[in-house]
C-alpha cells in the first residue's frame, strides 16, 4: 500500500493511512505500507538548499530530499503504534534498496527484502520510506519525482505480492484530466501497456518507471483514493475485454519544448554524432523530425523535442553539439504542447490517425510535428490550443460514453 503526500499531509491523514494499513493486516493481509514525504515537504527542503547555495551539489540535495520520507515513515509507524498495531519504519538503505549512482533519478537495481519479511513474520506492518535508495557507495539516492511510486511496485515485485495499491488524491485513472475536460471519465480496467504510453505523455496518475516494473514483473496495480473506499482503476495485463476499445483516453504535456537545428550537413554520420553527444548529456530527445533536403542538397533541418527543464538547463550544450555538428543556426519554441491518444484497439483500427487529423483539423489547429506507435498517436500544437485539442479528441472519439460491458 503506498500512500503519497496529500495523503500524508498531516497527522489527522496519518493516522487514517495506520487505520487503513491495520484493517488490511485484520482482513489476513501481511502489510507493507511505502509513504512519501508529507505534501510540499520536498519542495520546502529543497528551496532551503537553494537558498544557502544557488547552484547546490546533487549528492547533498538527494541527501536532504530523502529527509521527507524519513519523517513520513517513523510518523506512520508511530501512528500505527497509536492504534494498538505494531509497524516498524524502514530506510532505503536498510531495506537495501540498491540503486545506480545517479544521484535525484536513481534507478533500481535491486532490493533486498530480507528486513521487510523480518518485519512480516513479527507481525509488524513494515513502513518503508518511498523515493529513495542507496548506491554502492552507501551514499544516498533518490529516484526522481513520482519516485514512491516505483518504490512501491519494486517492494511489491520483490516481495512476490498479490497486488501493490496506489492511494492518492484522486479515484483512479481518468480517460483524459477531468480539469480540461468535464465529461472525463473513470476507468475500470487498463492495460499496462496503455498505463504505460499515459504516464510517458503527461498523465500525472503513475510515475512512467513504475508502471514498467510492474509491466516487467507482473505486478497488477490499484489506482485508488486514499478518502474513500470505492473501488479505483486496476492496471494489468492484457485481456481480451481491454482490445474492444480502440481509444482508451487522451493525455497532453505542456512541459515540452521544441529545438530547431538549421543548416546540418545532410550527409550519413551526423544525425548519430548530434543524438549521441545529447545522450551523453543525458538530455531525454521525444519527437525527432528530419526535413528533407534543401535545393543545393548539401544541408538540411532537424527538429527534436525534449522537456523545458531539460531545455533550460542544457541549452548550451544544445548549441554547442549543433556546432559541432556543423549546424548554421539554433532555433527555440517554448510555447508547445503535446496532445496524445492511447489505445490497444489501434492494433487493429484502420483510420485512426486520419481521425485524429480531421478532429484538429476542424477546429483549426495546425499539427507541427508527429510521432507514433503502436498504440499511440501525438501531435506537437501550440500550445494555446492545449486544453481545445484535448476536448475535441476526448469527446470526437466517444471518451465520455462508458465502453460496452464484457459478455
């Protein structure tokens, strides 16, 4: 059971979350709750950071970020201890959760849950502080940003547990953020797979690197609200329920921004050396568009997309690659946005790109750049146009309206 910030925002949240972790050990359960930092705890950490340093040293912010969670964890515990259960709180280094080295977007690579079945068989209920981890180096890690998230279904993984459920602020997964669109609706059931394509486009639900553990693992998640007991949205593997629907919903992110390369010499090599060199920067490219060759057809434009924090903090590199690359000029827009349709059916669907196309089409929105796959179409638009395109592609394919039910 993973429980995030809002979740955990005050002492009152924190003895509902004890409350509810006992009633699942009673119900027959062995319980593992992960926590996250109470709500605005990390970005108060960090701005203290910031404020002694303006530039401070990774290593020392993921060593105050991980703070948060500490405190989380022995409250949780301390608050089960309160309702006449026992709990015992548990470190990333003392569960072992060994991680790479880079420090604010560690990555697992293993988890030793020899101290959390210790926990389990004296039937305490085992808290573990989400979103961190330590290196080889006994040094301290964090995940990155969601990073609970994939605490939680890693444990679960490690565990071998029946099911890892996800508590947060909202009551699961929605066919696109109720906030734009109103008719939003609640999903039942979704595929992994499309879980997966949502987090990667903007869906704030599920950080992305959870859902692909649990994808790895065969972890089933449950998306549910940690105020109420209604069922959530269980994401899973395939069925064949899940191929009927051939749009499952629709995400945007207004978080990219698009670099312009003018002028690159279009000859074999120098796409590989300017995508090389970015990664070696480690600067995540989205979208990637090469135009075709100019009239002399000596020189030609590439476009990519990335994050704006990326962007903003790499945007020298950027230039100085392009340089090197041979390119003529370096060309930004931060006013973009990308809107996305997900959907398993698109396997088997004829048309629906073309669908999509004429939707935006009619409500004037110019597409300036494409990418796809398998179940996923994205159009990079203005993004003035963010919450129009989201709506008309909600509503053009019949997102609002409950699927058919199951025979």
């Amino acid at each position: 059971m993973k429980f995030g910030g809002t979740s955990v925002g005050s002492v009152d949240r924190i003895r509902n979350v004890a409350r509810r972790a006992l009633e699942a050990q009673k119900a027959g359960n062995d319980v593992v709750l992960i926590v996250s930092a109470m709500s605005g705890e990390t970005n108060r950490l960090l701005s203290l950071a910031n404020q002694v340093t303006p530039v401070p040293g990774a290593r020392e912010m993921d060593v105050i970020a991980a703070t948060g969670e500490q405190v989380s964890a022995a409250l949780t515990a301390l608050a089960v201890h309160h309702e006449g259960g026992k709990a015992r709180s548990l470190l990333g280094h003392q569960v072992r959760i060994l991680t790479d080295a880079a420090f604010s977007k560690a990555r697992i690579r293993s988890i030793d849950a020899t101290a959390i079945r210790e926990a389990l068989s004296r039937g305490e209920i085992a808290v573990v502080a989400g979103f961190q981890g330590v290196d080889d180096g006994g040094n301290i890690t964090t995940l990155g940003r969601g990073g609970s998230d994939t605490s939680a279904v890693a444990v679960a993984a490690a565990l071998g547990a029946s099911a890892c459920e996800i508590y947060t602020d909202v009551d699961g997964v929605y066919t696109t953020d109720p906030n734009v669109c109103p008719t939003a609706r609640k999903i039942d059931r979704i595929s992994f797979e499309e879980m997966l394509e949502l987090a990667s486009l903007g869906a704030k639900v599920l950080q992305i690197r959870s859902v692909e553990i649990a994808m790895k693992y065969n972890v089933p998640i449950h998306v549910r609200s940690s105020f109420s007991d209604a069922p959530g949205t269980w994401v899973v593997g395939e069925d064949q329920g899940l191929e009927s629907v051939t749009v499952a919903g629709v995400a945007y992110d207004k978080a990219e921004a698009r670099v312009h390369l003018v002028g690159l010499e279009d000859k074999p090599g120098v796409s590989a050396y300017l995508f090389e060199k970015i990664s070696e920067e480690n600067i995540s490219v989205d979208m990637i568009i090469q135009n075709v060759s100019k009239a002399d057809g000596n020189r030609t434009d590439v476009t990519f997309t990335l994050s704006k924090s990326d962007l903003q903090r790499s945007r020298s590199i950027i230039e100085e690659i392009a340089r090197s690359a041979g390119a003529q000029d370096v060309r930004y827009d931060e006013d973009v946005s990308k809107v996305s349709i997900v959907g398993l059916g698109m396997r088997t669907h004829a048309g629906v790109a073309s669908k999509m196309f004429r939707l935006l089409a009619n409500e004037g929105i110019n597409i300036q750049a494409i990418s796809t796959s398998e179940i996923k179409i994205s159009c990079l638009v203005a993004a003035k146009y963010t919450e129009l395109a989201v709506r008309t592609l909600h509503e053009g394919f019949g997102l609002s309206k409950a699927p058919p039910s199951k025979p």
